[in-house]
C-alpha cells in the first residue's frame, strides 16, 4: 500500500475542511419563501384553516427573512465590489508604472 504525499494529504483536507466553510461564510444563499397554496374551493378553505393560517405566517416570516438575506448579501456584495475596484486600480498603476519605466 502506497502512503501519500505530505502535501496531498494536505491540500485534501483544506478542500474538504477549510474551504467548504469559508465559502459558507462569504455568502449563503438568499432562498426565497414557497408561495403558500389557497384552494379555490371556500369548503377546502374553511376544511384547510388551521392549516392554511400557518402556512400564510409562515410564508409572511420567511419572507421578511429573505428581505434581510438580499439586504445583507446586497451589502457585502458592495463592499467586495469596492474592493476589487481598489485592487484592479492598483493593479493599473503597477502595470502602467512598468510599461512607462524606461528599458535598461
């Protein structure tokens, strides 16, 4: 049986143990409530009430949860825009800054 490599063993257990979690991190996604079904038939809706209610709540909590999730994700997404346009600028200025210096 062959042992493997330090490094693979490594980077095998960074893909599988670090990165899932920072990804997590960075953005869960915003998953928007199910719509809550209302029979057509008023007798399924009298029959269906209690039923019916909680799914209607439910649907109302979820979604002002969904609302927050955009908000919060809208935002980070702003931020990191902000930042890969600093970093892109900076970039501009290393690579302009090379092509202007003179050959030696």
């Amino acid at each position: 049986m062959r042992v493997l490599p330090l490094a693979i063993l490594t980077a095998c257990l960074v893909t599988f143990l670090v990165l899932p979690s920072r990804i997590q991190a960075q953005a869960e996604p915003c998953i928007p409530p199910i719509r809550p079904f209302l029979p057509t038939d008023p007798r399924d809706i009298q029959a269906y009430a209690d039923l019916l209610r909680q799914d209607f709540e439910a649907y109302i909590q979820d979604f002002g949860t969904y609302l927050r999730c955009l908000d919060a994700e809208r935002a980070r997404v702003f931020q990191e825009g902000q930042e890969v346009t600093a970093e892109y600028a900076r970039f501009q200025e290393v690579t302009n800054a090379r092509r202007q210096a003179p050959a030696d």
